[in-house]
C-alpha cells in the first residue's frame, strides 16, 4: 500500500483498526466456520446445499422474509444509536448468529425427531439480533454510517471549496473505500486468480475433499465464504474467473491506485481544517471504515447471505410447513408451540458449535 | 426501446456516463447473459453476482442507497450506478440500448 506518512494519518488510523478487526472479529468467525465444517464434514455441506430448493435465490427470499415481517422482529425499540459499544454488540451478535446457524444445521438433521416450535424460535431470536445491528434497524450498521455521514459534513462544510471538487464524491470515496483484501469483491477476486493458479478443476461432491486437500483448504475457503457451499456457484465462478486472470491484475492495480488517490485527497482535507476538527475528521473516517468493513466483508461472508443463511432461512422454511406462511412471527410460533411436540433431541447441548 | 428517462439516486459517478445494452438480472440465474459492456438492471446485486459485475460498463438497482452492495462494488471498481430506480425492469426493456449518466442522475435511450 503506497501511502506515506504524515499526508495520509486519517486513513493510516482506520487501517490499523481495521487489521485489528481482521484479526480479531473476523479471524474468530473464520476459526468458528472452520470448526463447524470439520464437524459437520464438507461433504455433507456442499450436499446439503445442493438439495436445497432455495439455493439459487436464498438471499432473496430471506430478504422478502425480512420485509414482509419488518415491524415483527422482537427488538429494543428507540435505543441509541451510537458508534461506541456497536462494535461490541455487533461481535456478539455476529457470532451468536453464526453458532444459532450451526446449531439449526444439526437440528434440522434430526429428521423426524427435529423439534419445529424449537428450530422456529431459535431462528427468529437469532435472527431478530442481526436484524438489530443491520441495515434496516434504527440503530444498526446503515444508521449509523448515515450519522457517520452527517457528521462529517458538517466538518467539511465550512471550509469546503470549488476546487476540493465534490463533497458528494469525497463522502462516497470515504464510505467506499477500503484496502485491497479487505472487501469481500476484492478478496473472492484474489482467491479464485489463486483456486486458477493451482487447479483447473471444477467441483462436485464426489471429489470436494480431494481437491480441497489438493489445494492446501483453498477450495473451501472459497465455498465456505462465498458460495455457501453451492459447487455450482463455486464453478460459474470459476469459468468467469478463468477467462479473466489478466483483469484480476489490473482491477487490483486500479483499486489500490484508487484507494491511495482517496486517502491523499483525505488527508489534503484534513489539513485544512483546525486541529482538534481534524481529529474529529481522522476519528469519522476510521469508523467509517471499519463499518465499511462489516458491511462490505463481515456480513458477506458470516451474515444471512452465507450458509448459515440460508440453514436460518430452512428453519423459516420448516414453521412454515406446520403452519398458515400468511401468519405473523407470532401466530406463526405460538400455534407450533401449542401443536407440535418437544422433542428430547433438541435438548442435545452437544449441538452448539464452540471451538 | 426505452420510452422515458428515469432517475433514481446517484451512488457512483465512475468514469462518467456510459452506453451499452440492458441486460435484465432477476436472480443469479440470468447472470450467464451478461457480456462484456452491458447495464446491468437488477433489484439488488449481492456478492454471487460480483464475478460477473466486473464485466459491465454500469449498474441500475430497483433498490438501495450510498451502502447497497451495487453502490459499493461500482465504486470500488469505478463504474456509474444509479440505485433506488422503482420498477427499473419493467421499464427498461432487456437488450435496449441505453445510455446510463451518473453525473446528470439519468438513464435514457442511447
């Protein structure tokens, strides 16, 4: 990364929070994933995705989910919405998402021993905390880097000229930008010029592991991050990345030259304003990068869009088998808790995936 | 052809307007019809589309603002997009030739 000192401090400030993050936050859930693909075997992951109906367009139809019962989620109403302490309940509730995943994996495997009022509720709570520290909620990641944004206006504003350009375009450049290998596009981009590099092979169930072994956890570490164990998006992929190898070195080359015009123009910005507004600046923009962060790389990879993802969205799926799919969250679980039975299975603690 | 102008809200500017054929995406299964230079118009794109995103000249959303996945992607890879453009897909016809202007928060018959 071509940034020199002391010109670029404000974005030199978010990137060590952010290789922080990366090795925090980000390495947990990673080790937490590699945990529970060991112990459900990958195998069985990538065939559980290839019997899935809902493979193609899971996303999609937990997002329709999620607007269709927006006002539903059982939440904490007119709380505060402030940058400090977010981090912290967004790890927590990152995490406890992916292991209520992991769980809902093993329960739904129980067959007919499968609990559904067990399997529903765990799926809505887990689900109504992401919902908390997400995009639509008053006090989630967009709420807050629209404050972020509101905030740093309001510093640029009065010393904004003609000739700094766009105020418009700089916001954006900050609320954009982020380091190559830090964005979920750029890292599935280095990853699969890499998967090219060591082998050609398109995958299926039968030779997953063999390949994945071949290619020292490379094939997985792509499934498990951002293909949700779908070999047959995996292998579109792959064809689309064959072809464009070349273009993967100049997208990167244009990125990192694009991210350091950005952290100059920062820091040029930043010398123009008083000192303790410039640290205000330097603070605004490290948060928000590191919000950048969580939405453009953790959610991709560890939220609702992932495998564990779509096993919430088959949990979903189940009430819905056992129930009116018109009713409420409420009527929803209520009737499956009045109609089905407990099941001894459920109880199971061995089932919660802790590394 | 397209019969109107639309706008919707401007979430990168890229390199500028740019022109070239929609290609309408409903879901990850359209995105094998996407060539090289062509519009994509989408409800929303999300991660399993951006191996495929690299390869068009710009971006319309039914949905989404400054954050969307759309908006991020086009100006981390320097591309125009316009989100938030309702009913984009039933208003812009697959394979129309349309011209895509960030900067004038417009896309109109090229």
């Amino acid at each position: 990364m071509n940034i020199t000192a002391p010109v670029a401090i404000p974005f030199q400030r978010a990137i060590e929070r952010l290789s922080q993050l990366k090795l925090g936050l980000a390495t947990k859930l990673e080790t937490l994933s590699l945990y529970f693909q060991a112990k459900a075997g990958l195998r069985s992951l990538v065939e559980f995705t290839q019997r899935s109906p809902f493979r193609h367009n899971h996303v999609f139809l937990y997002q329709t989910m999620i607007r269709r019962h927006v006002a539903e989620w059982p939440c904490t109403d007119n709380w505060i919405a402030v940058y400090r302490g977010f981090m912290e309940r967004y790890e927590r509730t990152t995490l406890d998402y992916f292991k209520t995943g992991a769980k809902l994996y093993f329960d739904l495997g129980n067959g007919e021993d499968a609990d559904p009022f067990l399997i529903f509720q765990n799926a809505v709570l887990s689900e109504a905390g992401r919902f908390r520290e997400g995009k639509r909620s008053q006090i989630g990641l967009d709420q807050l880097q629209e404050s972020l944004v509101t905030q740093i206006e309001q510093l640029l504003i009065p010393i904004w000229r003609k000739d700094l350009g766009s105020l418009d375009e700089t916001l954006n450049g900050i609320f954009q930008s982020l380091p190559w290998g830090y964005s979920s596009s750029s890292e599935i981009d280095d990853l699969f010029a890499a998967y090219v590099e060591k082998s050609d092979q398109v995958l299926t169930a039968d030779n997953v592991e063999a390949i994945d072994a071949e290619t020292e956890g490379l094939a997985s570490r792509i499934l498990r991050g951002y293909s949700a164990y779908s070999c047959e998006r995996f292998n579109t992929n792959l064809v689309r990345c064959r072809n464009s190898v070349q273009s993967h070195v100049q997208r990167r080359a244009r990125a990192r030259a694009n991210f350091d015009r950005i952290a100059a123009r920062v820091a040029h910005i930043a010398s123009l304003l008083k000192p303790e507004e410039a640290e205000m600046f330097s603070d605004s923009v490290a948060q928000a990068l590191v919000l950048n962060f969580c939405n453009d790389y953790l959610d991709v990879k560890f939220s609702f869009k992932s495998f564990v993802g779509l096993v919430h969205y088959h949990a979903f799926d189940l009430a819905r088998a056992h129930a009116d799919p018109a009713w409420s969250l409420r009527e929803m679980g209520t009737h499956l808790a009045q109609h089905t039975t407990r099941s001894a299975a459920s109880t199971d603690l061995s089932r919660i995936v802790q590394p | 052809m397209l019969s109107t102008s639309l706008s919707g809200r401007i979430a990168s500017i890229g390199g500028g307007a740019v022109t070239g054929f929609a290609r309408i995406v409903n879901s990850e299964a359209d995105l094998g019809r996407i060539q090289p230079g062509d519009i994509m118009v989408a409800p929303a794109t999300d991660i399993s589309f951006a191996t495929t995103m690299v390869l068009c000249a710009g971006f319309v959303t039914e949905t989404g603002g400054r954050f969307a996945h759309a908006a991020i992607f086009a100006r981390e890879h320097g591309l125009p997009c316009i989100t938030d453009v309702a009913d984009a897909r039933k208003l812009i016809p697959d394979g129309a030739q349309i011209t895509l202007d960030p900067e004038l928060n417009l896309i109109s018959p090229a």
